[in-house]
C-alpha cells in the first residue's frame, strides 16, 4: 500500500467515524476484530443500497422471488453443501509470538515464510474452517452443534420446494435474500473490506441446464447495471475470470467483479454457475426430492443455478471509494461525498440563513413539506459556510437556504453539491424542482 493509497483509506475511515456513518464494533471496550457499527448516517446509507438492490432485481422484475431464512440452520444442511468439509483458510502459526495468519497473505522469502512481526519461521499450513460453530440449547455436546451461516445461499436452497410448491413459480426463476453471514476470518482487515460478520446480497437463478449460459450473460449485464447505478465508478470495475483450480468447490464458472479500493484491485463481488450441485446435495442428504417438473416440456429435472452475490459491506466500501473527492476552492480544501440521490442518506439539507423565527419557521415548513418526496434534514446550527461542508462531508446533493430576501420574492435558493452553482427557485415550485434533479 503506497502512502497516497494509504491516506485515502484513512480518510474514509476518519470521515465515517466522525459523520457518524460506521463506528469499530464495541469500541467503548477496546473494539472487537472484524466487526463494525452503524451510525445514523451509515445505517441509512446501508438500507439504501439495499433497497436499490432489491427493487433492481426483485420487485422490478416477475421472476425473482425474495426470501428470508434464519440464520441458524440444521447443520446437516452445512454438511450437504461442503462447508463442514471444506470451507476453510490455509492457517500459519508463528512458534514464537503465536500470531497467526492466512498462509496466502504472508509473502515466502527464499520459499519459506516469516513471520510479519518477529521474522520467526512460520509452522507449515492447516486448514482452518471459517464457520463460527455454536450449541443449541442447554446441552453443549456434539450432538447440539450448530453454524452461524456463512452464506445466505444456503437458505434459499433448503426453501426450493417451499417456494415452488407455494408460489409455483415457473421456470426460469430466482430467489434472492439478503441478510446477515458470518465467516471467523483468521486475519479480518482493511476497514470493512474483510469482516467476520457480514451482510450479503444474493440470488440463487434457477434454470435448465440448456438455459446457463445465457442466463449467466443477462445476470452479468444486470449485476453491472445495478453496480453502475448507485454510482459506482466504471473504471474501477473489472471482471475476471476465475480459473479452473481458483474457483468454490461449487462452481463450473465464476466471473468476480473487482474493484479498485484505496488498498487495491479487490473482490467486490462473485457471479458463479453452481450447476445442480446444491439442489443434487441437498435432496441426497435430506431425501427429499428437489427436481422441478416443467408443465410445458413435461420435463423433471434437477435445475441448476447461476448466482450473483455480493457483500453489503464491500458495497459500501466501493460507493465510499467512488463518492470521495478532496477539491481546492478558493483558499481551502473541500471534502465532497458524491453520493447518487438514490443512495444519498440526506438529500436535502434545509437551512435558514438566521436562527429567527422568521426564517426558520418558513425554513421549517419547507422541511415539511419536501420530507414528504425525500430524505431531509433542518440544519440551523452555525455558519452558512460551514453548514455547506458538513452537508457536502456526508454527500447531500442538495441545499435549500432560507434567506432574508425569501421574505420578499418567496423564493429559495438552491445549491447544488458538485457543480455548487446556485438557482433562485419559488417556495411554490420547489417539490418539483427537487423532485426533478432527485429523479424521483
Ligand atoms: N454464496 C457465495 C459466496 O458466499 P463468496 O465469494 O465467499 O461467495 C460473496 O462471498 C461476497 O460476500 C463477496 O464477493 C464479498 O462481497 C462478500 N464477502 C465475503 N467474505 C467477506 C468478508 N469476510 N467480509 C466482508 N465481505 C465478504
């Protein structure tokens, strides 16, 4: 990681601390590896990637069916799907200082290799499995053993028949959740990039086997698509192929999507074909039969699937990394979050040039009235000047300031957060102007 690299991390970093978008977890107590809080701003932010995700690819659409399993499982629903087996990191151990760490993150010099802290010689690779295990209920032996997910997948494999069975979807059809999954990460890292609790966004597209690859193609497009319109810079993308060898035990193909964030070109998201495996697995360890008859061909097979899935988390890393601009007007430095309206936890900032009522009881009407169309916040706390960089700090796209001539013209003036041209608009055209430039 360059300094320049390093620094833009950093400044991420500090800005959602101190705006109040995402805290370490329990900080108060020393904080605990791999995991993060949201703030008011943060949390907003978060359920509106999340909302722009579920409307691209469930409600817009009339053959995605969303789903909300539990978190804990029947652990034989692990085994069926290779996590109790396989879902491990490759783990070194150093003699000395007992750090461990991910054999693939740690550099051979000399084809041996060192501890990062005290340069000892690190034990040879084991496999660590990354599930978090628990027990359930009051016995802890192991017959009571249980999983924290560590993908949401699972749960909307094990609810196939439920689904098609209640709904009779017709094929070809997806299932998409999002919800928490939890992975004990041997080194969690890099802000919110490598959590051990985390949230994923993902759908399991079923279809015959004959149908794969153009539906992989039209996910792909669609994945892009939806990346591209939460503001996610194009040139940051990339999509690279996985190689034989490189990909989940699962998958016959894999493209990842990867995103150049400030600590470099990284996994954003996966878009696998995982063939039949799952349905094949989990009617074999259950018994029960997940085929699908098709009434039109008079065909029952097993379907397989294409998945896309992607990390909340990583998301909101790629938007913060897309978003983040440090621009010189005049004699200072301004920091701007361009955030897309759509994900914009604030999208209006309404603000009285005076404390007086007599412009903030107008200012206050207004912030009235626009709450009904979009996200806004009444800001009457100190300068104008400074108001404006805290609002550009945490990405509004638009202020509306009260001043004293609206007392005359009736008329307001707003400032726009990138270009920070200003139009004088009437109070009784201001819904649809704003309206307008948030497309709503
Ligand atoms: N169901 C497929 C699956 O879970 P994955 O590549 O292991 O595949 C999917 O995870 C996505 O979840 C990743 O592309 C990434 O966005 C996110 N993700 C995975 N592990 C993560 C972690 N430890 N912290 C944050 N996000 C993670």
């Amino acid at each position: 990681m360059n300094n320049e690299t390093q620094s833009k991390m950093e400044k991420i970093v500090s800005l959602c601390k101190r705006r109040g978008f995402i805290f370490p977890g329990s900080e108060i107590y020393g904080g605990l590896a791999g995991t993060f809080d949201y703030g008011p701003l943060g949390v907003t932010l978060k359920k509106n990637i999340q909302n722009t995700w579920w409307k691209h690819f469930v409600t817009d659409r009339d053959d995605m069916y969303g789903i909300d399993a539990d978190i804990l499982m029947n652990p034989r629903a692990w085994e069926a799907s290779g996590h109790v087996s396989g879902f491990s990191d490759p783990l070194v151990e150093c003699p000395k200082c007992h750090r461990r760490f991910r054999a693939d993150h740690v550099e051979k010099k000399d084809g041996v290799q060192h501890c990062p802290e005290d340069n000892t010689v690190l034990s040879e690779p084991r496999q660590f499995n990354m599930m978090f295990k628990t027990n359930i209920g009051a016995t802890e032996d192991p017959n009571s053993i249980s999983y924290l997910r560590p993908e949401t997948a699972g749960g909307m494999f094990v609810n196939f028949k439920n689904v098609v069975d209640s709904i009779h979807p017709k094929m070809p059809f997806g299932l998409a959740q999002i919800g928490k999954a939890f992975r004990n990460e041997i080194a969690p890292r890099d802000f919110v990039f490598r959590l051990r609790e985390m949230e994923q966004m993902e759908i399991e597209y079923f279809c015959h086997e004959s149908k794969w690859e153009e539906t992989f193609e039209e996910l792909r497009k669609e994945f892009k698509k939806w990346m591209l319109s939460i503001g996610l810079n194009e040139k940051f993308i990339h999509e690279v192929e996985i190689g034989d060898g490189d990909r989940a035990h699962y998958s016959k193909r894999t493209i990842d999507f990867e995103f150049d964030f400030p600590i470099g070109q990284k996994e954003l998201a996966g878009l696998a074909y995982r063939t039949d495996f799952d349905l094949k697995q989990h009617s074999e360890f259950s018994k029960v039969d997940l085929s699908y008859f098709d009434e039109e061909t008079k065909e029952r097979y097993i379907p397989h699937c294409i998945e896309p899935s992607i990390g909340v988390e990583r998301t909101i890393l790629a938007v913060l990394t897309s978003a983040y601009k440090e621009e010189v007007v005049g004699d200072e430095t301004r920091t701007v979050l361009s955030f897309s309206p759509s994900i914009a936890p604030i999208q209006v900032a309404v603000l009285p040039l005076s404390k007086k009522d007599e412009l903030s009881g107008p200012a206050k009407d207004i912030t009235k009235r626009l709450s009904k169309i979009a996200r806004v916040q009444y800001d009457e706390t100190q300068s104008i000047g400074k108001r404006y960089r805290r609002q550009d700090e945490i990405g509004t796209p638009y202020c509306v300031t009260v001043d004293f001539d609206t007392l005359d013209d009736l008329a307001v003036t707003v400032r726009d957060r990138d270009t920070m041209n200003q139009d004088r608009i009437k109070i009784d055209e201001l819904e649809a102007y704003i309206s307008k430039k948030l497309g709503l």
